[in-house]
C-alpha cells in the first residue's frame, strides 16, 4: 500500500496536464494553529488523483472545502479534548495531507513508524461520503504509539467520543454494544453473566503486537487477520478496551501506559507485560477480567 500509493501520487505529479488540473493540485498549505490546531504547525492538503493515468483532482472544489473544514473541526475538538484531560500531544513540524482515490483505507499510523509523522492518507470516496475518520487519524499523528493495541484503541475510542461523523469501526454505535454483539458470533458459547465464557478471547496476545504489525486476533480455532473483515471484528474489540480502561481506571493511567511504549520510528517495542502493574496496579490478565465482566453483564 505505502509503496503503491506513494508510486502513483508521484507518477502524477510528472505528468503534463491541463491547466485547470494543474491548478486544482496545487499544495494548499493553512497554519494549523490559526485553524486552530496544537501549535505551529502546518496542514497542506493534496487533492491529487487520476483517470486512466492523467492528472484529476479527486474532489471538487467544494468538497475540498468541507473536508478542510472538517479537518479543522476535529482538530480543533482533539485539542480540547487533550487540554480537558492534561494529556500533552507530540506535535509533528507538519501535516501532509492526502486525499486520493488511490488508497483502499486511511492511514497514519504506518507513515509515522516510517518516520514520516504527520502525513495522512484518505481514500477521497470516504472523504465525499462524511465516512472519513479524521479524529482516529489524527490521534495516531498527535498521540502514536508503539504498541498497536492502545494505538488503535485510543484512536477508535476518541473518533467514536469526540468525532464528528460516524465511522468504521462502530459507525455511531456504543463501542461496548457493538464489542458485545461481535464477541456472540466469535464466540457462540458466550453467556451472558459468565464472563468465562469468554475465555478464548486475549486480549493479553493483542498487547504482545508492536507498532507497524496488524491487530491480529486468534480466537480457537479462527484467525481475526489483517483483512477488512478482520479488522472489522477486532478494532470494535480494541476500542471498547480502551474505553472501558479510561471510563474505569481513568486517563492518566492510561497516559503512564501510553508513555511506556512510544512509537519509535523502524523499532518495534509493545511493552512488556509489567508495565500494567506499574501502572494500573494489576495485570493486563486482571483488567481483561473486568472488562469481559462489564461486557457479559450487559452494561451500557
Ligand atoms: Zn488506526
């Protein structure tokens, strides 16, 4: 994906176009900080596309400002959201972003651990149809990080809580309802009340997976894997995690943890098991305990 999708948008680039596309891709480059955002920092949008391998804008005029306008309203709610909770972003020198019907799916999390942290990637028929999930996207740039469960978790939790649109995974819907509905059909022997029922499910293995590598969930004898309907059964998993860790154990814990494995661009470091005790004050085993609890209990 990183390899095609970069090829492409610079194939574009050299070819020779008409005018009017010529101007439509022009970088449109906005100080963040007047939008408002974090700080100095930069946004500089790239509405490049293509059709049968000549140069198109992949929005309209109009809808290129809507999403940039959409852009600065999430940055704007991230922001807030930080301050509220004393939760410090690590700001990027810039944002580099990308809307193109080359890409299959959004990404930011990946170009970061490439080091290149601020560029965003956004299939442009999300971006036309509102499906966008700007705020996850910015969570990976401003708060990344080098285990993928609290990575993902935390932006999957935060598009769903301060988001302005509706958006994959959970599309509106409590995270811990839709964690709930997933877990019956992965696994058929759930009972409600009976938390170990839910003993095939591990989260404690989700935790062993290190920033770039996929969310990957074997639940028996069925692989959850980096596919489209893996990632469909396994970020609604990761989201109500990490919403039911800051709605129980609060966020500055959640902060001490985040601060254990920060993203460092071409490692690979998930954190070790004893980070959770140093932090929440039990293991990972005892919090997943719980968190199966409130969901076989039915709670909202
Ligand atoms: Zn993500």
């Amino acid at each position: 994906m990183v390899g095609n999708g970069r090829e492409s948008l610079a194939s574009v680039s050299t070819i020779r176009v008409r005018t009017a596309a010529s101007a439509a891709r022009e970088a449109q480059t906005v100080p963040t900080a007047a939008a408002p955002g974090f700080g100095a920092e930069t946004a500089t949008f790239h509405f490049d596309g293509q059709v049968d391998g000549v140069a198109y804008p992949s929005l309209s005029p109009a809808q290129q400002e809507t999403f940039k306008a959409e852009f600065f309203k999430e940055i704007a709610s991230l922001k807030s959201w930080a301050r509220q909770q004393d939760w410090s972003p690590s700001v990027p020198p810039a944002l580099q972003i990308f809307v193109s019907d080359e890409y299959k799916i959004s990404r930011s999390l990946i170009p970061a651990a490439l080091d290149c942290r601020g560029r965003m990637e956004f299939p442009a028929w999300k971006a036309i149809a509102g499906e966008a999930a700007i705020a996850h996207e910015l969570v990976h740039v401003y708060f990344p990080n080098g285990n993928r469960l609290l990575a993902e978790g935390l932006a999957i939790y935060l598009q769903a809580k301060i988001g302005g649109n509706p958006s994959f995974p959970n599309f509106g819907r409590p995270l811990h309802q839709v964690a709930r509905e997933l877990l019956r059909t992965m696994v058929p022997e759930f009972e409600n009340g009976r938390p170990e029922t839910l003993d095939k499910i591990h989260i404690t293995e989700l935790d062993k997976i290190a920033t770039p590598s996929a969310l990957r969930l074997r639940v028996g004898r069925d692989l959850y894997d980096n596919t489209p309907v893996g990632h469909a059964h396994v970020y609604p998993l990761a989201g109500s995690f990490i919403e039911f860790l800051i709605e129980t154990h609060g966020t500055d814990k959640l902060r001490a943890l985040f601060e254990r494995t920060p993203l460092v661009p071409f490692e690979r470091n998930p954190g070790s098991a004893d980070r959770w005790i140093d932090t929440h004050g039990l293991s990972l085993a005892d919090i997943e305990l719980q968190w199966k609890t409130m969901i076989a209990n039915g709670a909202p």
